[in-house]
C-alpha cells in the first residue's frame, strides 16, 4: 500500500490508555507485542473494529483495484493443482481473506476447470468477525462454500494451495538497534512527557543466537518477524507432508537487511507508528529471504520472489486486459486499463510488492517463476 503524509492530529484510543497502563506497571514492551495488540487485540484492535479496506476506509488492495488481480491468480491455481496430479480432495486455503474479493474472482476464474472447484474445500483464516461477515456475504452465492479458521494449525491436513495478499505484513516484528557498537531491542514505552507511547532502548543486549548483522551502524535498525517465521514454517510443514504449494504476495525486501520498515496507514494517508493504536493499520515489510531459509530448512522449496507487475504479465495480464475491454465503452475500458496499470506498473505496485511460492519437493517450477 502506498500513500502520503498525514494531516490529522492522532487521538488518544482506549488500547493507548491499556498500554500506557501496561507499560507503567511492567515495563517497556516489545515493538511485537504492539503491533499485535495494535491490530489484533480482542476488544480494541484494528481489524477487530475498523471497516480497512475500500475507498471509504484506510487501504486498498490489488484485488480490490482490480478483477484480473484474483482471476489471473486463479488460473495459477488451476495449473498448480494439475502439477500436483489433479487431487480429486484439496485444502484452497486464504490467508487475511479481506473482504473476500480475491477469492470471488479466484473462484470465476477456476469454473473453467469444474474438477477444481468440485475438489477444493474452501478454509478462510481470518481473525476479524466483521471482515468474516463480508466474506460469507461476497462468497455465499458461489458453489464452493467457505468454511472459517481462525488459527491454520485448525485446517485439516490434506493436499493444499494456500494464497496470501498483504497478510504478512500484518504479523509483527520485533526491531533491534544498533547503539555504540552493540546491538539493543528497541521496544516500546513512554515518551519522555510520561503521557503517550514513545519508542525506547531496551537495557541489555539481545541473545547472541538471535544473529544480528555484523555490518551495522550506529543508529540502524533491523527487523525479525519470528511470526512470519513460524508462520511459513507451518505453512512448509503442511506442504512437504501432504504437497501442494502456497503462492505469498507482499510488498517487501528480496534480501534480508538493515532499516525500518514499520509503518501505519489511516485514511488512505501515513501516520505515526505508535499513535492512536487500533484506529490505524500497522505493517512492516516482509522480508522474503528469511522466509525462504525457512522454506528450505523445512524441506520445502521456495520460488521467487518475482516483482508483481512481473508476475501478473507472465500469467498474461495484457491478454486479458485487452479480452475484457472488448466491447466495453471508452470510459470503462479505461478504468480497466488504470486499473491494470496500478497493479503491475513498476512506480505503482508492480516492484515493490513481490510474488514468493513455498512449495512441495518434487513439483515443476510453478508459473511465472521461471528463468528468474
Ligand atoms: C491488509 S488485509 C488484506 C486483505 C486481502 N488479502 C486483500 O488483499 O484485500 C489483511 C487481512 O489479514 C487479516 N489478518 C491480519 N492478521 C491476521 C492474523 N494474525 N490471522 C488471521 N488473519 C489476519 C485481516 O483481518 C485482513 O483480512
């Protein structure tokens, strides 16, 4: 997601009263344990009490911009189901599902192949009650009926095709700085006032084991999702038992390296991270190398990552850009041209946001990943 700077002045939020309190009481917090409170806290976070996406809420998203976003994605799926020799039983799994978009276009796109759709069991894993209830409206007419998680250890084991857009930028990071040549966590507590949230040092140095760049300077930041890690581990530990392969969409770094990348998103406009926790959207960058080491200490395989506007094309994005505006008038072809143009053009969405597949041993490199 992209966006500019904010004009509006942040308000203080319920969830700020509970952390100030918190932090008062215990001590400084990881920048994790904010993120995870800021975005998923039962009561007050922001997924749980927000309407996020749409032009009348905070982002947007590829499949939301654009249909051929989720029909191209389809079609991949469709092919990689093939690959992995047509499984008459699958798991089609969503993570972060939204407002359900992509999987309705995903859904369109795959009737062409009716064995797909009769062999997919549908899982959603979602954590937002409200983002649920638009998912059953947008998916309930379809003939493949959802079923919901709100954990993926909840989904049966079986064969899988798993697809993420912007979801893992949602799981935390902690965030370690460099200060007089040593490494410090850097955490979350009062800012000087006493009054509000602020960022601050933690007083010893982090684990060794946690293996922190040696090449740093003072003042840099680095950043570890132990989420993510997990995550993709368990994701890797479904796919080398069972096959299948899982298809990660998300603006992020190819290489593991130094610099902040937190950041929070109100009203289409950036905000200040640690300001007005549960009114604001909270990410970080995915770093796609870990992932990828991760893949591999699994077993697994990991493709990519392709820039997305790359990716998009290689599934055929002009094609079908060019088959959808047929017919169409001036107005609306141009609206589906723009919004081609916003997913895939390299100063929109199309370099900073990367395709990954972590796949089973043994499968042909999937589509769109070849000679890269
Ligand atoms: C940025 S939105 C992306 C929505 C959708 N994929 C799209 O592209 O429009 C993130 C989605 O992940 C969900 N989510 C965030 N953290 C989650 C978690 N820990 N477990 C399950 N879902 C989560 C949110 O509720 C939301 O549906």
């Amino acid at each position: 997601m992209t966006a500019k700077s904010t004009s509006k002045t942040p308000e203080r939020t319920p969830l700020e009263e509970r952390l100030i309190e918190l932090i008062k009481l215990k001590g400084p917090i990881t920048v994790a344990d904010f993120m995870a409170d800021a975005l998923g806290h039962p009561h007050e976070g922001y997924y749980m009490t927000g309407a996020p996406i749409g032009a009348e809420g905070d982002f947007t998203t590829a499949p939301e911009i654009s249909q051929i976003f989720g029909e191209l994605i389809g079609l991949w799926l469709v092919e990689a189901w093939r690959s992995m020799g047509s499984p008459k039983d699958f798991n089609l799994i969503e993570l972060g599902p939204g407002r359900g978009a992509m999987m309705a276009d995903i859904l369109r796109a795959a009737r062409l192949r009716p064995e797909f759709t009769r062999a997919a069991h549908l899982w959603l894993v979602e954590t937002s009650g409200r983002l649920r209830h638009e998912q059953q409206k947008r998916l309930r007419a379809g003939d493949v009926k959802p079923s919901w998680a709100d954990e993926f250890a909840d989904i049966s084991q079986a064969p899988s095709l798993i697809v993420a857009n912007e979801f893992f930028d949602c799981l935390p990071v902690r965030q370690f700085q460099r200060v007089k040549g040593g490494w410090r966590e850097r955490l979350v507590g009062l800012d000087p006032t006493g009054a509000g949230l602020g960022f601050v040092l933690g007083a010893t140095p982090p684990p060794a084991a946690l293996d922190l760049p040696a090449q740093a300077g003072d003042g840099d930041i680095f950043e570890i999702s132990f989420a993510a890690r997990e995550f993709a581990a368990d994701i890797c530990a479904l796919l080398t038992e069972h096959g299948g392969c899982a298809l990660l969409i998300d603006y992020g770094h190819i290489q593991s390296g130094l610099g902040e990348t937190l950041q929070a998103v109100r009203s289409h406009r950036y905000w200040p991270p640690l300001a007005s926790p549960g009114r604001a959207d909270v990410t970080a960058h995915v770093d796609f190398d870990a992932l990828a080491r991760v893949a591999i200490d699994a077993g697994a395989v990991a493709h990519g990552p392709v820039p997305q506007g790359r990716f998009l094309e290689r599934l055929g994005l002009s094609i079908r850009v060019d088959t959808l505006c047929k017919g169409k008038s001036a107005a609306d072809a141009e609206t589906i041209r723009a919004g081609a143009h916003r997913i895939a053009a390299p100063e929109q969405m199309g370099e900073i946001f990367k395709v990954m597949c972590l796949s089973a041993p043994g499968l042909p490199t999937p589509a769109g990943f070849d000679d890269i």
